[in-house]
C-alpha cells in the first residue's frame, strides 16, 4: 500500500492556518494535551478503569476500586464530546454505494475488536459524504491506528485502493476507494 506524505507546501499552509487561529476548533490534539489522571480513576461516563498507566474497558469495576478511585472523563470521552477526529477516512467508488450495508457491519466489527483492548480507540461518526458531491461514506475515529486498521481491513475484504496521509495537527487522513466496474470479483472474507 502506498504511503503519501502531504508534499512539504501544504503542510506548511495548515501551519500557518494553525498559527491564525483558522483551523482552531480541529487542530488540538488529543494525546499532547491529555493529562495524566491519578492511578486508579474510573470514567464516570463509560466506566474504563485507568490503572497502572493504562486505561482498559474490560477491568472490573470492584467495591475495593470504586472507593479508592478518582472519578474522571476519560481521553475517548473527552474526545466524543468534543467531536474531533485522530483518523478521518473517506470511503468512495460505486463499490462502496453498492456495499454500504457490508462496509459498515466491519467497520462496527473493526472497532468493537478494538475497544475492548484500547477503550481510547473508537468510532466518533460514520456519516453518508452525499452531500458533498461524492457518493461514499466519511469515518471519524479517535485514533490513528483503528483508521489505518479499518482501511487495512476493508482492503483485505474487497480490494480498492488506499492512501494515507498524516497531518501535523496529529491526525491521519485516509482515503480509500472502491469501483465495483474497475475490480470485478470481490474476495470472499
Ligand atoms: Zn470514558
């Protein structure tokens, strides 16, 4: 799979966008600017457990923990509510619109495999592009890694093409595209 890299001219224009302030509301990034909670804390909202530097959705949540843990907003929550992306795909061709059903049950599958290890790594949104020209679907995530792993993943079930490109404000923006006229059999996965 291709790697591509803004060209240097573009990454210094978000840049300076940065610097005016224009891109403001999309630009922070999560993982710089989270601070570390005290160990143990419980999100108050999804109930991931931060222990030993980590947070984790599968650790219990005893009596024992509860009375001695912090009561916090974990990174992934702060980040929901919030509504800012670490992974941006958008997903085009006639072999998307032709397959949205089975694109978004993996996508779903991808991330639910995902969050059981890493409650941080989640989907924010999966929304029709429609209208903004192109039929296809657009996929925010608050991570980088389950960005690149659903692109790898749906690669895997159907072809396509994909591109990755990183931005300096932290996030991936993938691109992945899917023409049922151009790729005619589809592996069975
Ligand atoms: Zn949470």
């Amino acid at each position: 799979m291709p790697v591509i890299r803004e060209p240097r001219k573009s990454r210094g224009l978000i840049r300076s966008l940065n610097r005016s302030g224009v891109r403001d509301d999309k630009s922070p990034n999560v993982v710089r600017k989270a601070k570390t909670p005290p160990d143990p804390s419980i999100c108050e909202r999804c109930g991931a457990v931060y222990q030993r530097k980590t947070w984790r959705s599968d650790r219990k949540v005893t009596d024992e923990l509860s009375a001695k843990a912090d009561w916090v907003v974990c990174p992934a929550c702060e980040q929901v509510s919030r509504q800012e992306g670490q992974g941006r795909l958008v997903l085009l061709g006639t072999g998307v619109a032709a397959n949205k059903e089975t694109i978004r049950r993996r996508i779903e599958n991808v991330a639910r495999r995902a969050t059981v290890t890493q409650p941080e790594r989640r989907i924010i949104s999966v929304d029709e592009l429609g209208a903004r020209g192109e039929e296809g679907l657009e996929v925010l995530t608050t991570s980088q890694k389950l960005a690149h792993r659903i692109v790898r993943e749906l690669v895997k079930l159907f072809d396509g093409s994909a591109r990755y490109s990183w931005q300096d404000d932290g996030t991936l923006y993938a691109e992945w595209r899917y023409d049922t006229a151009r790729i005619k059999a589809h592996k069975r996965g």
